[in-house]
C-alpha cells in the first residue's frame, strides 16, 4: 500500500475575511447549518484532544451536544482517560472534520464540567439505551476480560432500572463545557493552497480575526 499517493483535491470553493461573522459563535452556527442541510452523517461529531501532566496526548472523537453561553458542551463518564487529563490539564482541542464539504473547524480552549442540574437534564433526555450504556460503562477506559461480562452487567442493570421508570444519572457521569480561545475555520482549495481564518480572543474578551498562512 503507497499512502503517497492518496491526495484529494480540493475544489468547492473558498471563504474571505470579508464575509465572517464578526462572532466566531454566529459563524460556527452557519457551518453547522450548512453541514446539516447537506446530511452531513454526524456533523456533531468531533476530534477531542486532552493531554495529563507529563504532556502525554491522547484523542478520540465524542459529539456536540449544544452550544450555551460561547461554550461548548459534551458529556461523558467522569473516570474515563479523557476525564482524568483534564483533571489535571484543563486544556484541550477540538476539530470538526467535514470531507463532503472540504471543510474544518479547529478550536483550542478550556474545559470545565457542566452543573449537575445541566448534566441530569441532558441524561434524562437520552434514549433508555443509552441511560443503561452509561451505568454499564461505570469504568470506562478500565481493562475487560470478555465482553460477556458487559452484557452480563447491562441484563442486571435493565432489571434494577426497568424502562417504565426513570433511570437516575449516575454520580460518575456528566457534562464538560470548552470555553474557547481560538478557532480556526479552515476550506480546503486547489494546490493546497487552503484558506485558514481564525478568531483569537483578545484580552478585552473581544475576538480578532486573522489568515494564516496554509
């Protein structure tokens, strides 16, 4: 297998400073819009990079699931890898990767968790599925013998919390909420001549919008 020869070339257009939002958040809305318009399979989806201490990297992708006073908000177990990097490193990164569209949205910022009020009202709005996969995955990231135990805990948990009543949200899981410092819309172009425009926040809490070099 030649990787070097993989390339796709980039022809959907390109974006100006000139036509941006003034808000990094009001751009970020019309991107999404547009990816959702054009059936973008989980146009929510997105990379989240996290590091420890000792700066060990690691990543996976979770999804989107709102945007509330210029931050951005997911949810997870609170014992899983990316859980405890940021309880020691609050810094982290997000990219949006839209190949249908030759389009990416690159953000750093940092990370707190969400209210318990924000975290019970969101786990009360998933499927019951999902409720039950969440208790099962108590120690997320954790080693697993065999995946029989999983199911074996997932058929004692739909007994204790049967879905005609309410599956309470467990202390171990919750929301997080990235406050940004700089995003970055990047479209690909011909040649590889990207355009890439980013919003920086500036200390008087204003952002300014620059192009970078591809």
């Amino acid at each position: 297998m030649n990787l070097s020869d993989l390339r796709e070339n980039y022809t959907k257009g390109g974006i100006r400073i000139a036509e941006m939002h003034p808000s990094p958040f009001a751009q970020l809305e019309e991107w999404f819009l547009v990816a959702r318009e054009q059936k973008i399979p989980d146009s929510n989806a997105m990379n989240l990079a996290t590091s420890n201490q000792e700066g060990l990297v690691s990543s996976r992708t979770v999804l989107l699931k709102g945007i509330v006073n210029e931050k951005l908000q997911f949810f997870t177990n609170y014992r899983s890898q990316k859980a405890r990097d940021l309880a020691e490193n609050q810094h982290a990164a997000l990219t949006f990767h839209w190949r249908e569209l030759e389009r990416q949205i690159n953000i750093r910022g940092t990370v707190e968790k969400s209210s318990r009020e924000v975290s019970e009202a969101y786990f009360k709005s998933r499927p019951y599925s999902s409720q039950i996969g969440a208790w099962v995955s108590e120690h997320q990231s954790a080693r697993v013998g065999v995946r029989s135990s999983l199911e074996a805990r997932e058929a004692e948990l739909i007994t204790r919390f049967p879905e005609s009543g309410e599956v309470p949200c467990p202390e171990f899981w919750g929301g997080y909420e990235l406050r940004p410092s700089y995003i970055e819309f990047w479209q690909g172009r011909q040649g590889r001549l990207h355009d890439r425009i980013c919003y920086l926040k500036t200390d008087q809490e204003d952002w300014s919008l620059e192009r970078l070099s591809p």
